[in-house]
C-alpha cells in the first residue's frame, strides 16, 4: 500500500508511519499530538500529510474541546502498518 499524499521528502514517509505507528499504540489527545509532533517547519509537514492521507483523524469528544480531541488511527492507516510489518 502506498500512500495517498507522496511526500516531498522521502524520510517524510517513513515519519508518517512513525506517527500512524504511535498514535495506534495507545489512545492520545490531540493536545498531546501536538506537543509531539507540531512542527514549524513547512518542509515537514509530517501531521498534515498524515491527515491529508487518511491515515489518522481528530474525533469530537463531548465537553473536551479540540485539545481534549481523540486523535486515531483510520482503517487505511491500520491496514498500511499492517502492510508494513508484513514486509
């Protein structure tokens, strides 16, 4: 499985699945998303392509806010991990 937004860069692609990988290690908010892997740098835009990709999304959480968000992994981001460690 490829994935649906080619990195510009191509380390970026094994950083997208370190993000897939950690965030369906363990259920995380998207406030603790962003405090690992927020970036200022416009050449890595590792969330962004993650997201863009369908590999992750943010999900509502009642009386949460958006930093109390769940941030999962979707089934395509399951299914390429699962992709990956079959290689």
């Amino acid at each position: 499985m490829t994935l649906a937004v080619e990195p510009s860069v191509p380390a970026q692609g094994a950083l997208i699945l370190q993000l897939t990988a950690w965030v369906q290690a363990r259920p995380r908010t998207y406030a603790e998303a962003m405090d690992a892997w927020r970036t200022s740098c416009p050449r890595l835009s590792i969330w962004e392509d993650a997201l863009a990709a369908g590999l992750i999304e943010v999900a509502p959480v009642p009386g949460a806010g958006l930093r109390g968000a769940a941030v999962r992994v979707t089934l395509q981001g399951a299914a390429l991990l699962s992709a990956e460690a079959d290689r």
